[in-house]
C-alpha cells in the first residue's frame, strides 16, 4: 500500500483500508507558517478582548456546530483512519463534551480572583490572574484526529488564545474541516487556523517565534524533535506521548466485565491508542477463568472497512512491521499466541493476538506495539502485578480491576501513570474536568480540565497597596526599631515548635 505522498505544492491523504485518495491537500512551507501564524497573533488580540462571557458564548456555538456536523466528521475520520464510524462518531462526541467543558469553566479557573496575603502583608490586596499566551501551536495526531487535539485547541481557544492547527499528515481533513466549522460561527478573525503538510511544516511551527506554546502529540522520539525546536525561542511545549499500559486483574474482579474492558482496551481502534491496554496482568486465582473469557470474546473480532468490523486497518503502514516484529519475538523468546499469531499480520489489516508466557525482556513488553495485540502474565498477587506494570519507562494510563475498593484505590494510587481507571477502561477520558497526561517517556504537562486551562495560560501575580504600615522595611528610612519589630513578629508567627 501506498502512504501519503508529497508533490511540488499539494499531497495526498489516503483511506488506509483502500489506498484511495481522500483529498488533496496543500504542503504549507516555513513561509505560509509564518504568515498564518502573523495572522493569528492579531487575532489573538481580538479574541482575548471579547473578554470571558463573548468566548464562552462563541466557543458554545463551534461546539453546537459540531455537534450538527457530527456525522459529517465521523464520515471523515472513517476515511482517513479508516476506524469505524460509530468509533469515530464517539471520538467526536467526547470532543464535544471537552469543549462544552472548557467554554463554561474558563472563567471560573482562570479568571482574576482575590488571594490572602498574610498576616504580614495585611495592607496588600493580593490578585491572582491567569492571561493567555497569545497563540498556541497545537501538533495533532492521526490516530484520534479530533479528540485529541481538541484537548488543547478547546483549552487553549477558552483561556483566551488563538490556535493554529497541524494535523497529521494521515488526517489532515479533520482539521481543515474543524477550521471551516469554526470560521462559520467565529468569522470576524482567524481564531483557528490549520496549517497542512508533512514534517517540515509542522517544523516550521514549532520553531516559529511567534508561538507562545506548542501542544504535541506523537512518539517520544519525534517530541523530542520538536522540544529542540522550540528551544531556539524558548517555547515552552506540553508533550502527550506514547505509553505501554497494564491492566490488572485482582482474584476478586468481576472477570467477565474484566475480560471486555480489557478487550476494548487492548484491541479498539485496531490498538492504535496511546493510552490502549498492551499487558495484562491478572492474580494467578482468577488467571485460568479470565484468559479463558478473554480469548473466547477475542475470536469474535474481525477486522475491516465495512459496518459490521470491529476495528479498521493500521493507519500507519509502517507500524504492520513493528507489530510483526513484536509478535514474532514474543513467540521466538518462548511466548504463546493462544489467539492468532505472527500471520495475524495481513496488510492493511492486523488479526486479534493474544500471547501469552511472554518473557518481561522480550519487545512485545517492553515497547509500545499499537497494534491489536496483547500479552497475559499470570502475578501471583497484586502487589507482585503492581510491581510488573509499573516495570516501565513509560506512565500514561492504567486500568484496575478489583472487588475491593480500598485495595482498588491504594494500586491506583501507587501505579506509575498519569491516569488510572478502576473497574473501565479509560472512564477518566471522558471525565473533562480531569487532567490528561503522564511522566516518563509518556510525555509532561496536562490537558483537559482545571489544568489543562491553566496549561495555556501564565499566571500574573498583582498586589495593591491599600493602605500604608506604621513602619516602610523597603526604604531607606529604616530604622533598627522597625527590624526589631519585625523580627518580634516573626519570632511570634514562626519559631514555635511543634509536636510530632
């Protein structure tokens, strides 16, 4: 199969599934960067003194637009990644309800608020304020072209700034349509803009000097590559990077429930999510039962374009040899395919695998697949499967499953991830008011929620005399009486002990 290929000035972006040409597209060269970037900086002005009420309201109406469009995007995202439609008709819907959540929460995080000065500052009114940093540059991914994203475009446009958009070269329609919706309810300035094209156009973002932050998401590797591009204007980047989630299994969980969750998790989207479930770690009790339960609803899966598919091709060509790679080395090193195998492989498409006895130092537990493959380790408790999930550079998400909610709560706690669902998968997606992202090699900073607007804005510290001291410390008027008063105070707010 054929990938997106560049021309003199346009490329194509093709259905992965058919290799048909979806569109057309242009390549935007550092040039065009520039001057959409130019563009969006007055529009930025223009957008920040709407002030918060006149936002939330434009911002509610790009979210009703899309909304109504909902189909229409769908039908786009089937064609460019070649995922379901009602997988892609339920991206868009959580990409509605995160951008429902950030027009009507802006304010209320970021707005000017009052803050207690102490008690030796009493004469000061303290003011807390958050301001936008003017445009941001938001890099997105193919593999959820519009609900990714949106967990920075939506925060960043409510917080008060302009976004110019990359989408991948693999999903450049998504964002260009996104761009059409918003100009229709926002057509007075260029508050989104998309710029479309392949590495060097996303380059030349990054390393704009206009570009008050860059949003990415993608591999390590290449976030890597654009952290040294904005280092030359010091840019300051929020990296949502790849991951190689565990599920856990406890002897008391519901295996049933387990068993679908963990199935979704590992095979929806054809395995292709950075916060998919890759390891399977369940307590030796429950193994039998749950392995059992899981290959037998795995079987079920097909692949394919059409309605009745469960999941679609690999987007990316590229990836069938790493998941083969993967696959092959999980069985050479002793591992067991109890579902498919190394023929699972068939391009553009990827049969359900379930491995199992996979060594901890083979690649397929090690390094991210994304592909629908997934290996079961028998633990024999869950502290044992605790310390094997968090065997990782990586620390994106992770799922629980567990009968007991104290037990459920204390793993959750201690799992080396950014995000932990008990007993679903993924369930804190949907939650907008909760912070996404993860440490490690999974990437730094947080969309969504409370912090993800605050990821979009700087904070600007105010303070206002009120009213005068019977003693001025910061002039040299001074005197020793003052100081001694001072430290008198001092001594009486802060030098008691206190007990253990």
């Amino acid at each position: 199969m054929s990938v997106a290929t560049e021309r003199p000035a346009t490329f194509a972006s093709l259905n992965p599934a058919t290799g048909e040409v979806v569109a057309e597209h242009p390549v935007h060269d550092p040039a065009a960067v520039a001057d959409t970037v130019e563009r969006a900086r007055a529009a930025a002005r223009w957008w920040r003194a709407l002030g918060w009420k006149e936002r939330r309201v434009r911002l509610l109406n790009i979210k009703g637009a899309l909304a109504r469009n909902l189909n229409r995007m769908a039908e786009l995202i089937h064609q460019e990644t070649g995922k379901p439609v009602q997988d892609a008709q339920l991206e868009t819907i959580m990409a509605i309800v995160h951008l429902d959540w950030a027009a009507r929460n802006a304010r209320k995080v970021l707005g000017p608020r009052t803050v207690f000065p102490g008690v030796a500052s009493l004469n000061q009114k303290a003011v807390l304020e958050y301001q936008p940093l003017g445009v941001v540059g938001v890099i997105g991914p193919w593999n959820y072209p519009i609900f990714t994203p949106m967990g920075s475009i939506a925060y960043a446009l409510a917080a008060g700034n302009a976004v110019v958009f990359k989408p991948s070269e693999f999903t450049p329609g998504v964002g260009v349509f996104l761009a059409e919706l918003v100009a229709g309810v926002v057509p007075e300035q260029p508050v989104l803009q998309t710029v479309t094209g392949l590495g060097d156009t996303g380059a030349a973002l990054a390393s704009s000097p206009g570009i008050g932050k860059i949003a990415f998401t993608g591999s390590a590797r290449t976030a890597k590559k654009v952290m040294a591009a904005c280092a030359a204007n010091l840019t300051p980047i929020v990296a949502e990077c790849g991951g190689k989630d565990a599920c856990i299994v406890d002897a008391d969980a519901d295996l049933d429930a387990a068993a679908d969750a963990a199935l979704w998790g590992a095979m929806a989207n054809a395995g292709q999510t950075c916060i998919g479930i890759e390891r399977i770690y369940v307590v030796d009790r429950a193994y039998d039962a749950f392995l059992d339960a899981l290959t037998r609803k795995a079987r079920d899966l097909r692949p394919g374009f059409d309605r009745e598919a469960a999941y679609g091709p690999i987007t990316m060509p590229a990836q069938l040899d790493i998941i083969e790679r993967h696959i092959k080395d999980a069985l050479d090193k002793g591992g067991r395919a109890v579902v498919g195998g190394a023929e699972s492989v068939r391009e553009p498409y990827v049969e359900p695998v379930v491995l199992t006895d996979v060594p901890d130092d083979s690649a397929a537990v090690r390094e991210e697949t994304f592909g629908p493959t997934v290996t079961v380790h028998k633990v024999a408790d869950l502290e044992e499967a605790l310390e094997k999930a968090n065997r990782t550079d990586y620390g994106l998400a992770g799922t629980i499953f567990s009968g007991n909610k104290r037990r459920a709560m204390d793993a959750a706690r201690r799992m080396r991830s950014g995000m932990t669902s008990i007993n679903a998968f993924a369930s804190f997606a949907m939650v907008a008011a909760l912070p996404f992202g993860g440490v490690g090699e999974s990437g730094f900073g947080r969309i969504h929620g409370a912090d993800g607007l605050r990821e979009f804005a700087r904070p600007k510290a105010i303070t206002r005399t009120r009213f005068n001291l019977p003693m001025n410390l910061t002039s040299f008027d001074r005197t020793e009486k003052d100081m001694a008063r001072l430290l008198q105070l001092i001594n009486v707010l802060h030098a008691k002990r206190y007990k253990r």
